[in-house]
C-alpha cells in the first residue's frame, strides 16, 4: 500500500515513489538525476523521470520541458582541489517562462513540502531558462 507524505499548505501529498527514489539516488547511486512533477488531477508529486548512473548533466537538462515546471534533483559528483571525490546533491525548481501562471504557482507553494520530504540536497537553484542552472553554476556552487 502506496502512502503519500502530505503537504499542509497546498493539499498535495509526494508520493512514496518519491522518496524512495530520491534514497536510492543519494544511499545506492543507482539513479543520476530525477525529475518530479505534480499530477494536477490526484493532486500529488509524482516522478517523471530518472537517469541511471551514467547519465550526464545535459541528459537531465534536455529532459526538462520548455514549456511546463518541475522538479528535480541531480547528484553531481566531482573532485575537490585535495583530490578528494566529493558528490552533492542538488534540488532544481525548473519555471520556464513559457508555462501556465497556474503551473508556476502550483510549483512554487508545493516545493517546501517535497524539500521536507527529500532529506539530504543540499543545493537549491531555481531556473527559468537552461542558462539559470548551467553546469558551470552547478560546479560553481558545489565548490
């Protein structure tokens, strides 16, 4: 049986899929990155996509529709200057400004509850545009 974490402000609950998914990115790294978005009808956070192992940045940024919000979370790996192998875990809040007022909003008073929900980003970047969330902002940040 399916449970789903409510969400107080918004009614919309994120389903047990999201949070198992996001453990399985951040304890086993059997995913790269997942992408969530919200089913308007059942009023819930669903995933949309994952990209295994191997995927790369672009992978997730070219899953990301231009026309409509989600979510999604990326667990970027890399090397610090000690030559240490580090991994941080980032959340995006995707708006590109071709999408609905309505989506915009849905996205932006749910995200809080899915963050609750997805313990252990920590980065947040919110983009309208590819630029706003860049590789070179994602290794920038993760510095």
């Amino acid at each position: 049986m399916a449970m789903a974490f409510k969400m107080a402000t918004t009614g919309m609950s994120v389903t047990d899929e999201c949070r198992n998914s996001f453990m399985e990115l951040k304890w086993k790294k059997v995913h790269r990155y997942i992408v969530f978005k919200i089913d308007e009808r059942s009023k819930t956070v669903t995933v949309d996509k994952v990209g295994g192992p191997a995927a790369s940045y672009d992978d997730l940024a070219a899953s990301l529709p231009d026309d409509d919000c989600r979510y999604a979370v990326f667990d970027f790996d890399f090397v610090t200057v000690d030559n240490c192998q580090k991994s941080k875990i980032f959340f995006i809040a995707w708006a590109p400004s071709a999408s609905r007022i309505r989506a915009k909003m849905l996205y932006a008073t749910s995200k809080h509850g899915l963050r609750r929900v997805l313990d252990g980003v920590h980065y947040e970047l919110q983009a309208t545009d590819p630029t706003e969330m860049g590789f070179e902002v994602i290794k920038d940040r993760a510095k």
